[in-house]
C-alpha cells in the first residue's frame, strides 16, 4: 500500500522526529538517503523503521518498510531534494563515564550545522568520546547530515556543565581561545579534553577556569576568527600530529 497523504499519522509520525522534543519523547532520530541509511545498519544502529519513496529501487536491508508517494514523503524529509529512502533510528543514550583517551568537551556548540561538523572531524581524528554542555542536538537533521555518518561512530554523551566537569575531573582541559599561547608550538598530554566554546560567547567561565592550558590557532591578515566548526577541526588535528606522523 502506499500512502499518499501528509495527514496520514505514519507520515506526521516521521515528520514530527524533524523537531527535537517529539525526538526526545520517541528517543529517535531520522538518517536520510541511502548512504545514511546504510552505515547505520553497518555500524550496528538500532534502526526501528524505514520509510521509502514509491519509486525508490535500493535496498531495504530486509527492515520493515513504509512506502509514501511523493507528497507525503517529501513531508517526512527535511532534506530540499529527497533521496527516496530515510530511517527512523533510536538514539543511542549514554551514561557519564571519564574518557578512555583525548576527547572533545562541546561548551554551547548552538549551531546544528557546526555540531554536526565537528562530529564528522571528530570521528575522523580519532576523538571517540564527545561531551556536550547545552549544545546543539546532535540528532536533529541537519546535525546528522553534517556528520556524515560520524553521529554512528562517536560516543555523545550530555550533561549539565557539573556533572560534565566532574566526570572530567581527572583529565587536562585545553581551552580553544584567542587569548592562547600558539598551537603549533604546543605538546599536549598523552590524554586531553579539547574544549571548544559558542560560536558567539566562547568557552564559559567555569571550563576557562578548570583549563590547564589555553591554545590558539595564529591567523594572519585582518581575520579575527574562525568558524567554530573549522577550528576545533584544525586544533584536534594538530594536536594529534605526532600520532598521525607515525601512522
């Protein structure tokens, strides 16, 4: 059967995942097209259920399936040029736990799009644990889709700043802040919790006070900063350049 309607419940219970309180109350998250969907299943995400376009021909990953015409299925995206496939997927919870090696500390990340981008440079940099403080969801959709997949490879775990700081507590916290000694110049820890800040206010009082060192990456010309995303890119990868030197 395929449903045709935006006013079907099925469809509004899709759509209604686009908006992060009906995310929290169904503890699910939607992963669009086929790319998406596939390394969910790979990297073992507990996937409920997929929706597909009435003309969509790809796999299905043997998952029960609901199939919507065009109308309603371009409601159930977020995306402006749907791909015909997209998944509902639980939201992996969890639980506060001190980092197993150098991990990222997100201080009101609040840009979606700068989250999901640092979780994609995170994966790729190695950084498998992310404790997030009043940030951005890292589930709604457009997070998800600038992670590129790296939301299936990170552990996120989020708290308030207390219970963040106190998990932390035993761990070296690098504050990424203008007002640092030069990046380049500096020898981490063998284990170090980068602390990225808002895009707008930086890095809160309480994480600038419990930082043991302030870093910066050195600009030039007459730009005063960079974008949130793109410096706690370049900042995980130089900090880790002696590892990947050896590899």
């Amino acid at each position: 059967m395929v449903i045709v309607s935006r006013n079907n419940p099925l469809v509004k219970e899709f759509s209604s995942l686009k908006e992060k309180k009906y995310r929290k109350q169904r503890g699910a998250f939607l992963a669009e097209g086929g790319k998406m969907v596939r390394e969910a299943v790979q990297k073992g995400m507990r996937v409920l259920r997929l929706a597909v376009r009435e003309d969509y021909v790809g796999e299905t990953f043997s998952l029960p399936v609901t199939v919507f015409g065009e109308d309603a299925f371009r409601a159930v995206c977020d995306e402006k040029t749907p791909q015909g496939i997209v998944a509902e997927i639980e939201i992996p919870v969890y639980e506060l736990r001190p980092p197993r090696s150098s991990c990222l500390l997100l201080d009101g990340v609040s840009d979606p799009a700068n989250m999901g981008a640092i979780v994609r440079s995170a994966n790729a940099a190695g950084y498998r644990e992310l404790y997030c403080i009043d940030c951005a969801d890292p589930f709604s959709p457009k997070s998800v889709r600038a992670s590129m997949s790296g939301v299936f490879s990170v552990r996120i775990m989020q708290g308030n700043r207390e219970e963040v700081l106190s998990v932390l507590s035993g761990v070296p916290l690098l504050a990424a802040d203008m007002s640092g000694e030069n990046i380049f110049h500096f020898q981490p820890p063998e284990i170090f919790a980068l602390c990225i800040g808002n895009e707008g206010n930086g890095l809160s009082r309480e994480v600038r006070e419990r930082a043991s060192k302030t870093v910066c990456i050195p600009m030039e010309g007459d730009a005063e900063s960079l974008n949130a995303a793109v410096s706690a890119s370049v900042a995980m990868y130089l900090l880790k350049r002696k590892h990947f030197e050896r590899s």
